[in-house]
C-alpha cells in the first residue's frame, strides 16, 4: 500500500501534507488519536491482552517510530512493504499515518484474529448512541413536511442535509427552508449544485455511485437522498459504496446501513416510508450496497484499482461525501485553493461530485475573492467544520 509519488510533474508544487509542528494534522496525530485510544478503552471491556496492546500503541504513536504490524497479524502482508517504518508519526504523509493508525487499533483488539473479537467494532457503541438519540425522532419526523414543499426545494434541502450530516438537520432546514440554512450556516464557500442537477436531468436515469462517510446520523440524511433520487427518477439505480470494516471511528459499514433502515423503518410517517421503499429497492437490486478494501487503503484514488474504476465509469454520477472521501479524491496535499477542482480531478473515469464539510487543510477551486475573504477573518475555515462545497466534475 505504498503511497506512489504525484500524478505528474506539474504537481510537485503541491506538497504532500504531513504532521508539521502547530499543524491541525500534527494536533490529530498529538491530541486526537491518543484520546481515541482511551475512550475505546472506555466504552467497551476488552480484557487484559488488548488492554496491553493498546497501552503499546499509545506508547508508539507518543513516544517511539512507527512500526510494522506483527507477522502473525491477519492481512500483516499487505502492509509489509511500506517505506515509512522506523520514521516518526508526524514525518510521514499524514493520509497514510491516519489510516495505518487505526489499522494498528484494530490488530491491537484483535478485531481480525479469529477467536471471540473477531469482527466486534470498537466504534459500535459510539455510533449506536448517535443512532439510539432522541434528537434523531423529531429530525426523522420532520420528513412529513417534505412532500408539502416544491420539487426544487426538496432537492435542494435533501442534497444540503446529506452535505451538512449532523451540523444542520433536516428538522431544522425543513422548517427553515434554505434561507434558514444560510442564516445558520454561511459557509458554502462553492456550489455547483445545478451542474449536479443538471447531469442527472436526463430522459434515462442510470445508475449513481454514493459513497458514504459517517454512520449514524450522518448517514441518514445520504439513505433519504439516495431514496429521492430514486423515487424522483434521477437514478434507476444507486450503488452505495461503505467501508468493508470499521474505519476512522465513525465510517459507515453495511452493518451502520442495516442499523440506519432499520432506524427508518421503525420511525413513522414519512421517515417510515423511505425505510420501507429503501428496503424493497435493496430486494428488487434498485438499492446496491458495496464493500472494497481500497476504501481502507491509505491512497488518493488516482490510484484505484480497476474494478473499482469500472464501477464509476459505468455510473452517470459519482457522488463523494466526506471530507476523507475529498482528500482522497483531490490528493492530500498543500494545493493552492484556487486550483481549479476539474483539473486535480481529471483522472476520474465519469462525472463526479464531491459534498464535503471542512475538517482538513487541503483545499480546491475557490475563487480568489472568496479566499482572499476567508483567509481575512483569520478563522481556521479550512479545518472548523463551519463551512462546506459542492464541487462538480465531468
């Protein structure tokens, strides 16, 4: 899983980016990752073993270099060659530092071994609370307002719910309407969303690629567009891509899905509803969910594999949630901002949009005035979560 070098010589401007001294990578690699280590500790009894194990790791991650897996380690082979052992945390790339870390947290739980902790996800009882939320039945009993409000205003609250996950609620945009959103979260800093309505303006619908970010919550409000685009005829068909294991504390699995439709189905009025037709499209082949190891692989999908390549070429539009789907889909790395978004994306096979909340440092295709605006308020935008895009690329 070696990180290969830039897609070509007109990129080496753009640094790779790494765990730099008062970077916001350096405060994840420093700060979030070890706080990670102790509320898995915390919400589940893992017994002394992997109590040992996690106690090796923090120690690795804050005070040693970073070390291959263990020989005996299940999947230890694909990992064996990479260039960075023996290197500090912070010194490597960070896409690739994030992504070996909770590798590690899962061989130290034991989480591929066969035996009783095979296959039990340490994030499970995280999501499970976010899910279980009372907040969540008055958000899911607000899609009774839905059908009252015009077409063009349907799709414009579904796609800012699904960009947005859990910052701005549908409960909230429902009543608001998109006015309100603005008022409450201005920070749409790009939006192509009617080139996105556009592409899927057609008289024959095809098939559209989701692929999902966050469980819980967040995955909601993706399972009722997905529902949207089929009832509205934009899709005939949705193949939603999840991680094949757990990923980054709060990455959507199948199992996430199941939970998700089954949070839907048990709801009622018009909630109930999508859970119900989501369902069916899943029997009738409608709904298609998809699992692949490269979506735990710390690489830009510049570098995809083939059949996942196929998957997209066939798609009419690829739809990338997530601020880690962006990173990889534009590289991680220090791009000027105002680099346009088509040409940092050229290489993907078929159209593709990108919803992304920022919570990273790598940005692309903002217009000049619009940085210029942003670096003035002196606010760390780029990594807040306070603002957000849709870009578009076909």
């Amino acid at each position: 899983m070696t990180l290969p070098g830039p897609a070509s010589d007109d990129h080496d401007h753009a640094p790779v980016i790494v765990g730099t001294a008062g970077s916001f990578a350096r405060s994840v690699l420093d700060e979030r990752h070890p706080a990670l280590i102790e509320r898995v500790r915390q919400a589940t009894p893992y017994p002394p073993e992997q109590q040992r194990a996690l106690d090796a790791l923090l120690e690795e991650i804050t005070e040693g270099v970073i070390e291959p897996l263990d020989e005996a380690e299940p999947g230890a082979g694909q990992w064996r060659d990479e260039p960075h052992y023996g290197q500090r945390w912070p010194d490597v790339p960070f896409l690739w530092a994030e992504s070996f870390f909770y590798r590690k947290l899962l061989a130290a739980l034991r989480y591929f071994t066969p035996g009783p902790w095979q296959g039990v996800d340490p994030f499970a009882p995280f999501k499970n609370a976010e899910l279980a939320s009372s907040k969540l039945d008055d958000e899911l009993s607000a899609l009774d307002r839905l059908p009252q409000l015009p077409s063009e205003e349907q799709d414009r609250t579904l796609l800012h719910s699904s960009l947005w996950g859990n910052r701005a609620d549908l409960g909230f945009q429902l009543s608001a309407g998109a006015e309100g959103l603005g008022a409450r979260v201005p920070g749409l800093v790009v939006d192509d969303s009617a080139e996105l309505w556009r592409i899927l303006a057609v008289a024959r619908p095809g098939m559209v690629c989701l692929v999902a970010d966050n469980a819980g919550p967040e995955l909601l409000p993706d399972l009722v567009l997905a529902d949207h685009l089929l009832t509205t005829r934009r899709a005939a068909s949705v193949m939603l891509h999840l991680k094949p294991y757990p990923y980054y504390v709060s990455d959507a699995t199948t199992a996430d899905a199941l939970a998700c439709l089954d949070r839907l189905t048990a709801a009622s009025g018009h909630a109930a509803d999508v859970g119900k037709r989501l369902r069916q499209a899943m029997t009738s082949g409608r709904l298609i969910l998809r699992t692949h190891p490269f979506f735990c692989a710390p690489l830009p999908y510049a570098f995809m594999p083939d059949d996942l390549r196929r998957d997209f070429s066939t798609a009419r539009l690829t739809i990338m949630k997530g601020d880690l789907n962006y990173r990889r889909l534009v590289g991680d790395r220090h791009w000027p901002a105002t680099i346009p978004f088509t040409e940092v994306t050229a290489y993907f096979p078929a159209a593709v949009a990108a919803l992304r909340t920022l919570k990273s440092d790598v940005a692309t295709g903002l217009a000049p005035h619009a940085l210029e605006q942003l670096d003035a308020t002196g606010e760390a935008w780029r990594t807040s979560g306070t603002h957000a895009l849709i870009q578009v690329s076909v």
